[in-house]
C-alpha cells in the first residue's frame, strides 16, 4: 500500500507492506484524509530563523549532547550518533504523517466488539489514522458514522475533537463569552462548535482574510489580531467586562499570543491552550484578575494512556464524561445535525501519490487554503490481497539440505541488525537471510531494503506459513518472545531467540508442551555470554580440575529510567528477566550442576529512580557444592567497569574483566587479553549452524537455556515475595 511519511527530507509518499490486525483492532480502507494547515505543517515554511533563534538551536543541541554524555558517558554517546547515521536506522527517521481519516471496515480483530465489516467510521490518532491507504485502528479510536454524514466530511472528525476539547476546558456554559485566537482549521471548527453550545463567539487572527471566513461560519464579531486596539475592542464587546474565556488556537514562539488573551479576560476568566505558544507570562496581570491557565491535551482524556487507547480500556462515563472517544462521537452529532458545516474549509482534494504538492499547496506564502484532503480509489478490493512486498520472484529451496540455512527474521530492532543480522551476513556460507516480519510497515520496508529480502510483512505468521523458511532469529518485544517461539515450534522452524525466552512462568510451561509434540525442533536463547573465547578458556580450566568453585559475578548495569520500555513489566518484563537472565545463564553454565538452593535480597524501591529489580544480590547454592554470587546493581558509577567475573576453585583463581581480558592466579594457564571485548555473539551464531547442518556444535541442550529461564523467574518471585 501507499502511505505519507515525513523525515528531514520533507515528504516521502512510500509502498510499504501492509499493517496487520490485532485482536483489538478495526482494519479500514481509507476513503478521505485530511491534511490541516496547521499542525502539519509545522517546521515546512520557509521561515528565515534571526540570529538569536539560531543560536538558541544550537545551544539547546549541545545541552542535549551534554546530558547524554553525562548519562551515558562519551562511548556510548558517540556510538549513539553513529548508529543513528547508518542508513539501516533511517527507518526510524520516517514518521507517519496523519492523523484523521474515514473509510469502511473490511476486518476486525476477535476482541473488536460494536462494530462490523462494511461499517462507515471515523478515526484518529498518529501513526493509526495516517495518509494511507488502509489503517489499523484501535477501537476507542474509531467511532462509526451515521448515514447522513458523508465519508469526506466524518475525515475532519479528529480535528474536530481536538477543537471541541479546548472548549471543553474552558468550562463554559450557555450564553457566556469566549474569544477563539487564530482562525485556521481547528479555530473555524471551534467557532461553530462554540455557537452550536449557545456562546457568544469573537474570532481574532492575523490575517484579514481568516476574519471573513470567522463571520462566515457564524463568529458574532471578528478583530484583527495585528490592529493596537484589537484587545479593547474586544473588551468593548464584552459591556467592558472583558471576555469569559479565550481559546488559543494559533502557535507562535512568541509569549504574546497567552498575554494578550490574559488582558481580554474578566475578572477569574480562563485562558486555555491548544497551540503551541511561548511561556513567559505576565504574573502580575495572572495575580491580579486571578485567571486559570489550562492545557488542551489533544482530543480530550484517554488520549496518550495505553490502556486507554491501544488496550481499549473506556473511562465510566459517570466519572469521566467527555473522552476522546465521546468527543468525536459528539462532533459526528454536529455534523450529522448540520450545526458544523466542513465542506467550506476544504482546499484541494489530492490523490496520495500527488502528496508533495498537497504540502506545498498549503505551506506556500501566499496560500491561505485551510485544509486539503487525500482521497483513495473507491474500490480497494484487489489492494489488500498483496500480503507482503516481493523484491523478486524466485523460488527459494529448502535451504539445510544444502548447507543453507534459510531465515526468517522476527522482529528486527537495532540489537538485532547489529548483532545477529550482521554476524548471519558474514557467516553467508551458512545462512540466507529471506524474509522478514517488523511490525511497522515502513520499518518492514526498510528491513527489505537493507538486507535484499526475498519478501517482508507485518505479521510473522506468513514467516512461519512460508515452508521455504527453515529457522527464524526472534528480536521482537520481551513479552511477545513467548507465543513466537511456541507458534513457531508449532510450525516447524528451528529459533534463535533473543533473551529472554520467556517473562511469565505459564509461558515456559507451554514452550515445554510445544516443544514434547515437535522434538525435532532445535531452540537456543541469546546468551551469546557462553560462547565468549574467554568464557571458553575458563570452562577448559574448571573441566579439568573437576572441583567446586567459587563465583562472584558484578555487573555495573547502568541506569535505565523508569519510563523506558524495558522497565516496564508487562512489555520489558524487568530487568532480571531483560538482563539478569545473561548472568544466572552463565553461572550454571561454568558451573553444570543443578541448584540446591536460591536466595535474593533488592534495595528497596525508592519510587523515583531506584528499582528492586535493578539492584538485586542473587546467591545460588549447587548439587554439587559450588556457590555463585550475582551482584546486579543500577546505582554505581558509570566510569567503573560492566563485568567482573572472580572464579575461585582448586588452590586458584580466575579474574574475568569485561570479556577482554582474563587472569590466571596460581595456575599455569597464560593471562590473556582481546584487542576487544568479546562476548561471543558470533561465535553464538557460527554454533547455531553448525547444529542446524549437523556439524559438531558447542551450543548446549535446550534444556540449559530452559533451567535459566526457570531460575530467573524463581529470582523475580523471590523478589517480590512470592516465594
């Protein structure tokens, strides 16, 4: 399909695969999008930045470039930047533009309930309701249109709500006074919006010709924004009084815009903001007539809340009235009751293809077009057959057969292509990358792009429906690990997966199942930790002294704010199960024996930085005597070193630095040290080949790689008093 996406270039109009439903969602073939002229738009005119705004720019980059160093240190920063620079990351430059669309339901998830295939709907929402051809669009985000309402006119409900919420915030009631500042698109909506609720309605713009469409709609009264006196004579409106309320609609670096609206308030008036103004406030004339300042957040409660909007969640109407949901349910109303009247506000209607002078068309200087739209080819049938991009048409052979491993690829986030993906490129010899499966159409494209696929898709189920794949190499979410690893055991492909197999111990019960109806499949996790030469020298050493040992295991892991995914425990699941995973892996690695006992203490959480999960003292008692000590910890500083490992057994030790070097005390074995550290993430991937075609391999059992797992979840229960 054809979708808009915008990156530091401008506007890209893009085929890419196309998206794939969830349980939760409506698949709709999109029939009209709008482009407003306003929050679209922002960043595309050619306005010439003064000196001083220049310098603020760069200012503002380096203060950011000095907070990562001092978060992360200069390493990680200047490899940051590097890798944003490659050309595999340009995917994530590309936004998708749009965010109010129309179109028929063709599909709906298992869980969808309250609508149906061949309903008319409505949506909102970046990145769901995008300049696409089709969309897939969570429930609480689509409303359905009633039948007097067209296709093209229900586009413009997104916008709608996003105006009628200012209002909303403004607390206004019948009769009163509100004052709409900047009459573009979303300001000439609300002016409607204001005089079907019964307000008085005074528009103020800058541009003379935004005051005639403001009367149009039916403004009571329009100033313009640039004349001396336009703040008296809207006072003088008001019996000199001073205005209920002003919306602010328009954006402007400038503080005026706030401090103006301040001066056209009476006494304990508001002030609610919907642009994007400046904040440097007059205080004294705030204290004075004791005004309320309000933020409009985008279409009303619900919006930016997961559970809200992507788990579908609803708000009890007795406690929140007006969601997001509910307001463009009732913007649909006005439509439908001819109180809002949308066809005037229309420029241009554009085919997708024509985007960049769709753009153009309202970003130019002497443009003053409010909105143009997108419309999409009437009959789609045909257009969503195409499951995925094919880059030929050559028939791919069952690869092990021949020493070919083919690969299907889950999943490829940054880790992914610079670890596995790269190493699989350079073990050609062994595997072939064919497919892949990412969950955004245009990081699938991109993933077709940057590795020459046979084919991509949003759904890694045509991977596993694809009997030409032989294994697939999994990088998804935490929490998504479990159900591709047993769907594709079910399928047949050896896995490669990334750490962590699983984050809820019913999932590892159902691998297991899987696993005892499909034997033959080989699965290993990304604890590549074992496969580091290093880590190879020292289990040579502890095999031929055959004694119990003594491991103390730091990790200087870094601090991970609370917001980020990873922490998160129904995504990331954690950091024991996201991180701690590698190292209790390790330990029973070095040691092969079975735990006897387990025990784990955490430093409280402080509720702002500290987490339990982050700093955690795991002691392990073995069968057969040995003890490992994992030290995890969140709070040291960043300049110390990642990992130490100190192994004492037999009248000797081992110290382990950062897998770059290692030394012997009292043995005969040679100190050693790398040109780099080396975890063992290639020769992780050169072993898994050589299992899949037969040669001898140092991967170990699964059921390593299962006991791990078990044990790491023991860990997290300990933690968290369950056990």
């Amino acid at each position: 399909m054809k979708q808009v996406y915008k990156n530091s270039a401008g506007i890209n109009v893009l085929e890419v695969p196309l998206p794939t439903l969830n349980a939760n969602q409506i698949l709709v073939d999109v029939k009209y999008s709008v482009i407003s002229s306003g929050t679209e738009t922002i960043g595309m005119r050619n306005e010439k930045k003064g000196v001083k705004e220049k310098i603020e720019e760069k200012l503002a980059l380096w203060k950011k470039v000095k907070e990562k160093v001092e978060k992360n240190g200069l390493k990680m920063t200047v490899e940051s930047v590097k890798r944003k620079l490659l050309p595999s990351e340009h995917a994530v430059l590309y936004q998708p533009a749009g965010y109010s669309n129309a179109g028929i339901i063709i599909a709906k998830g298992s869980n969808v309930i309250g609508f149906n295939v061949g309903d008319p709907v409505a949506c909102a929402g970046g990145g769901f309701a995008s300049h696409s051809e089709f969309a897939i669009v969570p429930t609480n985000l689509a409303i359905k249109i009633p039948d007097n309402v067209s296709l093209k006119e229900a586009a413009f409900t997104t916008l709608g709500s996003i105006a009628m919420q200012g209002l909303r915030r403004a607390d206004l009631s019948g009769g009163e006074s509100v004052v709409i500042y900047g009459l573009g698109l979303l300001g000439l909506l609300a002016v409607q919006i204001a005089k079907a609720w019964g307000l008085k309605v005074i528009g103020t713009d800058i541009k003379s010709e935004r005051l005639e469409m403001g009367r149009n709609v039916g403004a009571d009264f329009c100033v313009l924004s640039s004349n001396d006196n336009f703040i008296n004579e809207i006072i003088a409106d008001t019996d000199k009084n001073g205005v209920d309320a002003v919306i602010i609609y328009a954006s402007s670096k400038s503080s005026e815009l706030v401090n103006s609206a301040m001066k056209m308030c009476r006494s304990k008036g508001r002030v609610v903001l919907v642009g994007a103004v400046g904040m440097n406030l007059d205080r004294e004339l705030m204290y004075q007539k004791e005004l309320d300042l309000l933020m409009s957040t985008s279409y009303g409660p619900g919006r930016y809340d997961d559970n809200y909007e992507i788990k579908g969640i609803d708000y009890p109407i007795g406690y929140v009235r007006w969601t997001e949901n509910r307001n463009m349910l009732e913007f649909v109303n006005l439509l439908r009751t001819k109180k809002v009247n949308v066809t005037g506000l229309i420029g241009n209607i554009f085919d997708i293809s024509q985007a960049q002078e769709a753009y153009r068309s309202l970003v130019e200087p002497s443009s003053d077009i409010i909105a143009n739209l997108f419309e999409y080819e009437l009959n789609s049938e045909t257009k969503y057959t195409k499951k995925y991009l094919q880059k030929n048409g050559s028939q791919i052979e069952k690869g092990v057969a021949k020493n070919k491993i083919n690969v299907g690829i889950i999943g490829a986030g940054s880790f992914l292509k610079r670890n596995h993906l790269k190493n699989m490129q350079m073990l050609d010899s062994y595997y072939r990358l064919v497919a892949g499966a990412n969950k955004t159409p245009v990081s699938a494209k991109q993933l077709l792009k940057d590795y020459q696929l046979e084919y991509v898709t949003t759904d890694y189920k045509d991977i596993l429906d694809d009997t030409n794949i032989d294994m697939v190499v999994i990088g998804t979410r935490h929490d998504l690990h479990a159900q591709i690893v047993i769907d594709s055991i079910k399928a047949g492909k050896h896995i490669l997966v990334e750490k962590p197999l699983a984050i809820k111990q019913e999932d590892l019960i159902k691998i297991e199942e899987a696993l005892q109806s499909n034997p033959n499949v080989r699965i290993t996790v990304g604890f590549n930790r074992r496969y580091s030469p290093l880590i190879k020298k020292i289990k040579e050493v502890l095999n031929a002294s055959n004694a119990v040992v003594m491991i103390n295991y730091r990790i200087n892991a870094g601090f991970i704010d609370s917001s980020s995914w990873i922490q998160n425990l129904e995504i990331g699941g954690g950091r024991i199960h996201g991180e701690c995973c590698h190292f209790i892996d390790l330990v029973n690695y070095l040691i092969s024996s079975e735990i006897s006992k387990i025990h784990a203490v955490a430093i409280p959480v402080d509720n702002k930085k500290i987490k339990s999960e982050d700093n955690v003292i795991i002691t392990m008692k073995y069968t057969n005597g040995s003890i490992a000590v994992i030290t995890y910890s969140s709070i040291g500083g960043r300049d110390m070193e990642k990992e130490r490992i100190e192994l004492f057994t037999s009248n000797m030790s081992i110290v382990l630095d950062d897998f770059q070097s290692v030394k012997f005390y009292n043995c005969n074995e040679k100190d050693v040290r790398l040109s780099h550290a080396d975890k063992g993430m290639f020769n992780e991937i050169e072993e898994f080949a050589k299992l899949l075609t037969g040669e001898k391999s140092e991967i170990p059992s699964f059921d390593l790689d299962f006991y791990s797992t078990q044990i790491t979840q023991t860990v997290v229960d300990i933690i968290n008093g369950v056990k």
